[in-house]
C-alpha cells in the first residue's frame, strides 16, 4: 500500500503529465497551422473571424516580452489562458486546495472576458 507522500507524487506526476500533453497539442496545432497557412480555420471555412483570432500572435508577443502588442493582437489572451489552465486542472493536486465555485467563477470570467473582447472587436471592425 502507498503512503500518503507517494499518493501525492502520483498525483503531481498525472497532473504534470496532462499540462505536457496538452501543452504539447498546442505546439502541434500551431505546427500545422503554420505549415497549413491556415492560420484560423474558422475563418479559412466561414470567413468569420473566432474568439481566438490573434491569440497566436499574442502570445508571440508576449513570449518576446512585448506586453503591448500582445494587447494589441488579442487583449483577452492571459484571461483565456488562464481559464484554460483551471478548467485543465480543476480536477487535478494542482487546483486542490481551492474551492470549486472560485474555479468555476475563473473559468467563467476567463472565457466570459473572451467573449466580451470578441463581440466588441466584431462591433468595432477591430479584428486583425
């Protein structure tokens, strides 16, 4: 039988694993897009831009150290990405000690602010 410190470590290894997984979709997405050239493929099939048009640039950005273009491209770039991360580990050690409706309340205002950026840039004719 595993001691608790060996259930715990478990539990962090299962939980690193699925970020590098999903870590390592996103690299493969991006991958394909940019071999693709298709760079939004809701826009490629529809013609109208998603929520997420600019969010690669963005994050180009700010892994470059520039926080204002990264703004620029698609402001709710950290709020998504953080709701993205609690919804991923909501079940997960990582988010354990928080209380379920503090997790629900940062993956709705996450993707909530998304949506919000999203309806003013198509309003406003300010997708890129």
């Amino acid at each position: 039988m595993k001691t608790g410190q060996e259930a715990v470590r478990k539990q962090w290894k299962q939980a690193a694993a699925l970020n590098l997984s999903a870590l390592a979709a996103a690299l493969v997405y991006m991958a394909i897009m940019v071999r693709t050239e298709i760079f939004c493929p809701i826009r490629h099939l529809t013609g109208i831009p998603c929520a997420g048009c600019g969010m690669s640039r963005a994050l180009g950005c700010l892994l470059r150290g520039n926080f204002a273009g990264s703004l620029r491209c698609n402001p709710a770039l950290l709020p998504c990405l953080m709701a993205a991360f609690v919804l991923l580990n909501r079940e997960t050690v990582v988010l354990a000690r928080w209380d379920r409706r503090v997790k629900d309340a940062v993956i709705a205002a996450g993707f909530g602010f998304t949506l919000g950026v999203y309806v003013v840039r198509l309003l406003f004719f300010e997708i890129p």
